[in-house]
C-alpha cells in the first residue's frame, strides 16, 4: 500500500503562532520550574497573561486542573495558593476562548 503525503502546516503547538493569533501567553508561573512551599510559610504563586502587542481584550479566566480559579484583566496577576505539593495543569482561557496552558510543579519543604 503507498503511502500518503502528511497535511501541509504543523500539529505542534507553536507559541508564536499562538501569539500572532492573538491567543493569552502564560509569562508566570515560568515553565520548567520547580516552586519550592515551606511547610507552614506558604507563599502564593503569582499567575500572569500576556496577548499579543496592541491587544487589551476583557478578561483572564483561570484554571487549575478542572477548577475554577477566577478571573484577573490582562497584565494583572492573580494569586493562588497551592492547597499542596504536586502537579498541577494551570489554563488561562480570553474572552474569545484562545488559550495556553502548562504544568506548575509544586513541591513541599520543611
């Protein structure tokens, strides 16, 4: 059996492209780090969004997992505690419902 040509354009998420879209960027938490929470002395995470330059529209709806965290305007930060150390799939959704996501690593000290 011959095989087929793969589609034109790419399956990987580009976030570039995301952003010439105009779709929110997460800029905090950074990605690929470990957040350290003393036992006791728990200091929230600050969640903060980015658009694409010379977009301003409405508000940040945020999610941890499944849940709801709220909403904070563009360039705002929200701030979340963790209620423990684990993994979590932190999502930002706009207005237009353009998203980005990643994984926050939490990790508990004494």
């Amino acid at each position: 059996m011959p095989l087929r040509a793969p589609p034109e354009g790419s399956c990987v998420a580009d976030e570039s492209a995301a952003m010439s879209q105009g779709a929110p960027h997460i800029v905090s938490p950074l990605r690929g780090v470990t957040h350290i929470q003393r036992m006791g002395q728990a200091s929230p995470l600050l969640l903060k969004a980015e658009l694409a330059s010379g977009t301003s529209r409405g508000n940040l709806h945020w999610f941890v997992d499944d849940t709801s965290l709220g909403l904070s305007k563009v360039g705002q930060t929200l701030n979340w505690q963790p209620p423990h150390a684990g993994r979590y799939l932190l999502r930002v959704v706009d207005d237009g419902g353009l998203t980005d996501s990643r994984v926050v690593v939490v990790e508990g000290v004494q």
